[in-house]
C-alpha cells in the first residue's frame, strides 16, 4: 500500500487535472485528444516520483494538527 497509494493517486489525479487544462488551454480541437495524453504522461512522470519524496513529510506535519484515531 505504501508505494501503490502514491502512484494510483497521481495516476488519477494527473489524468484529471492534465485534461481541465488542456481543455481550457486548447479546447475540443483535433489533436486534443493527443496532446492531453502527452501532458498526461508528462505531468505524471513528475507528479508521481515527487509524491513518494512529499508524501511522508505531509503525513508528518500533518501528524501536528489532526489526531488519528
């Protein structure tokens, strides 16, 4: 779970994100398509290796101002 959790996040949440933008930046044009999945991709090779170094530092400070039950 530790390392899957990071990677489904970003998985997700890129795709989502890549696609708003990319809709907003170009609209329903052709090409779209191509060039959301290579915003995609790109901002996924990003996201997810920075998710695995910030993740653990947010759960940390985090730790200070949410009580886990």
């Amino acid at each position: 779970m530790r390392f899957a959790l990071p990677l489904g996040t970003t998985f997700f949440m890129t795709f989502l994100v890549s696609g708003v933008a990319t809709w907003r930046a170009i609209g329903l044009s052709l090409g779209a398509f191509e060039t959301w999945m290579t915003s995609w991709m790109i901002s996924w090779a990003v996201a997810c290796p920075a998710m695995y170094f910030v993740m653990p530092r947010v759960r940390r400070w985090l730790g200070f101002f949410v009580e886990e039950r």
